[in-house]
C-alpha cells in the first residue's frame, strides 16, 4: 500500500489501494439489486391488484428481521471471515428474488408465502450492509476516508439511477415476475467480486461468546455520544427518506399517470443528482463540518418532501427528487465519516453493526407509515415525511460543536489504524 508521505489524498490514489475496486464493484452489484428488488416489490404488489399499504408493509418485514439481529451479525463479522459472511448473504438473496418470481410464475406465492419469504432473507441482510462498510477503513488509508466514503456513497447512488431505470425497463418488456430474476443474477455478481479481495491479517480476541459479544456492541453504541447523535438524527431522518421508496412510485402511477419507466427515472435523477453532491463534499472533506452538513440535509430534505406533496406535474416532481439526492449525497458522506472516526478499529464490526442497522431502522418504518397513509393522501403522506427528516436534523443542529471534537477513542483509533495499514496482506 501506498504511504501516507508518498501519496497525494486524490480520488485516483484509491484506485491504488489493495481490494478497493472490488470491494466498490461488489457494493454496487448488491446495491443495484437491492434498489432494483425495493422498486419491483412496489410494483410487483401494486401490479397484482393489491393496496399500496402492502407494499409498505413489504419493505418493513423484509427489513426489520436483519435490523433486529444485527448486534449478533456485527459478532460473526468480527470473529470470522468477513468475505465469506458477505457471500452467504448475496447467495441467500438471489435465492429468495428467484423463488418469488418462480411461486409467481406458478400462481404459488400468497401474501402469506411472500412476507415469510422477504422476512427469512432479511436475516442474513446485515452481514453484506455492514461487512463492506468496516472494510473500507480496513484496506483505506484514514486521510482518505472522506474520499472513499464518497464514492462508496457514490455507488449507493448509482445503484439508485441504474437499478430503479432497470428495474423499469425490465418489468415494461418482460413483466415484473421475469423482473425479478435481475437482481438474482446481481447479488451473484456481488459475491464474485469479493473474490479478489484480501485483507490485512487483525488477531481479535474474544472471550464472551457471540452474545456478549453483540451485547457489548450494543453498550458500545450507547456510550458513544456521536453514535447515540448519529442514531437519533438519522433514524428520524429515515422515517422521511424511506416514504419516498413507496411515494414516487404512487406519485407517479396514480398522480402523473406514468408507467414503471418513469418511476425508475425518477429515482435514477434522485441518485445522480446525490451522487454528484456527494462527490462534491467528499473533495472539501466533512471532518469539523459535520454538524452543518448534517443538519442542512435534513432540512434540505424537509422542504424537498414538502414540495412534493403538492406537484403535479413531471417537470417538478423531477426538481424535487433532485432536491432529495443534493441533500442526501453529502449527510451520507458525512454520517460515514463521522462514525468511522468516532469507533476504534476493534470495534468495527460490532459497533457498526449496531449503529447502521439503528440508524437504518426508520427507513422500512417510513416506508411502512407512507403506505398506510398514502392510500388515504398523497399530500398528507408526504407532508408527514417532511417532519420526520425536519425533526431529524435538530439534534446536529442545536449540539456544540466541541460535541465532534476527536475523543481519547479517535486518538486511539488514529493509532491503531496505523499500525493496521503497514501490516503484510492476507486471506480473509
């Protein structure tokens, strides 16, 4: 690896970095499917005849069941191979996208059979969400953290304009059961990519079992003032980013008559749009800035969500999605960052764990409270989502800024990273 002394902090030194290409192609395959299975589920319970409120209740149970376990998933990261756990994951959800669409096909999947079928597979869902975010501070250098968060915040956004875009494209010239056999085929590629990574060699000892290890994790995140911050910004924030998951599909189908097409290039603009800010924030940094980034997207967010509530017309349901991805790309940058310097190295994989699934959390409840509330108004659903994110940002907000100052945790951190980084490489 490139030394610090040696290396420029530049996007392109990434490039140079051991396991960073395909640990960010594996992110962007399980990101694109994910994004793509969140838009053909809408489209799939809508197009079968039942009500948007399903479709809410959908993405809750496929996303509560992972966000429930995850102290103990964050456990397993730490004491085995993370690539392998990472696979497991991708292997369980393409088998899951190939089974609903076959039981579809037959006429064999009821609702009973789809929510079992989401739940199960929503339990392995922790270990690729948070074993590729503690390997980037792993193979990445810390001065450049911000970068790589960016265009791992980047990929994120991609999958957002190409997987919904695809998702639409494929479900208009083969159907949504068809459909769904696309992102069976991109988890896969997601777990082939992780087959060029290694990692530097960390001895972890553990002397509780899993369970303490995951409660630890627990009590880890508690005591961290910057995570319970990051915990109460962004779950509340979720609440309101997550109704657009089911908002802009009914948006579009119900208010502007558009078909499945339309509602993947809607969220392909809200992910450009976030990616392009996120790359922006990540060549500044966000280290001593984060309380402003974080709060100026919330609220950016809140006034997006409002607006929506009241369009009707393409042109500015297309500016307001774009609202939502400027504001979106930066906290996302940010919020990354923030946590990786406020955790030490040991504590990686329980930590983040806990923290990204609990931040995570409001996004399967918003979508939840948007279906519900959208088959009564479009306007009240989305003014309700404006709330949550408004409310969101109060915390970074009204907090001091000596609140982010660098802890006794951060400087050992600082250290331990070090010492991580000059050590030989080795299978994971």
């Amino acid at each position: 690896m490139t030394s610090t002394a040696n290396r420029q902090a530049t996007y392109g030194a990434l490039l140079h970095v051991a396991g960073f290409i395909p640990l960010t192609l594996s992110s962007l395959f399980g990101r694109m499917a994910t994004q793509m299975f969140s838009v053909l589920i809408v489209l799939f319970v809508l197009g079968t005849g039942h009500s948007s409120a399903l479709s809410g209740v959908v993405i809750l149970v496929s996303q509560i069941p992972g966000i429930l376990i995850s102290p103990i998933a964050g456990a397993l990261l730490e004491r085995s191979g993370k690539v392998g756990l990472m696979s497991l994951d991708y292997f369980v959800a393409a088998l899951s996208m190939a089974l609903i669409s076959v039981l579809s096909l037959l006429h064999h999947l009821g609702t009973t059979s789809l929510l079992v079928i989401v739940a199960i597979s929503s339990l392995t869902q922790p270990l690729s969400r948070v074993g590729g975010r503690t390997l980037y501070p792993i193979l990445v250098p810390r001065d450049l953290w911000d970068r790589s968060n960016a265009l791992d915040s980047g990929t994120f956004v991609i999958a957002t304009v190409l997987g919904p875009g695809i998702a639409g494209v494929a479900v208009l010239l083969v159907g949504v059961r068809w459909s769904l056999f696309v992102p069976a085929v991109l988890f896969l590629s997601a777990a082939a990519s992780l087959w060029w990574i290694k990692l530097p060699h960390i001895t972890t000892e553990h002397r509780t079992t899993v369970l303490g290890d995951a409660l630890a994790g627990i009590n880890y995140v508690v005591r961290s003032r910057v995570l319970r911050m990051l915990a109460g910004t962004m779950t509340i924030y979720n609440m309101g980013a997550g109704a657009l998951t089911v908002a802009i599909p009914v948006v579009v189908l119900h208010r502007l008559h558009g078909g499945s097409e339309s509602v993947g290039l809607f969220f392909g603009i809200m992910g450009l749009s976030a990616f392009i800010a996120g790359l922006v924030i990540g060549r500044f940094g966000t280290e001593r800035r984060e309380r402003y980034v974080l709060a100026a997207g919330c609220g950016e967010t809140a006034v997006a969500l409002s607006l929506l509530a009241f369009a009707h017309s393409a042109v500015l349901v297309g500016v307001e999605v774009a609202l939502c991805g400027i504001a979106n790309g930066p906290l996302v940058v940010a919020m990354f960052s923030l946590r990786q310097r406020a955790t030490e190295p040991e504590w990686f994989g329980r930590a983040f764990s806990v923290s990204m699934n609990l931040n995570f959390s409001g996004y399967p409840i918003g979508s939840a409270i948007a279906g519900l509330l959208l088959t009564h108004s479009i306007e009240v659903a989305c003014v309700a989502a404006a709330i949550f994110a408004l409310i969101g940002g109060i915390w970074p907000a009204v907090l001091p800024a000596r609140f982010y100052e660098p802890t006794h945790h951060e400087h050992a951190m600082t250290i331990a990273d070090d010492q991580v980084l000059g050590q030989d490489v080795s299978d994971d």
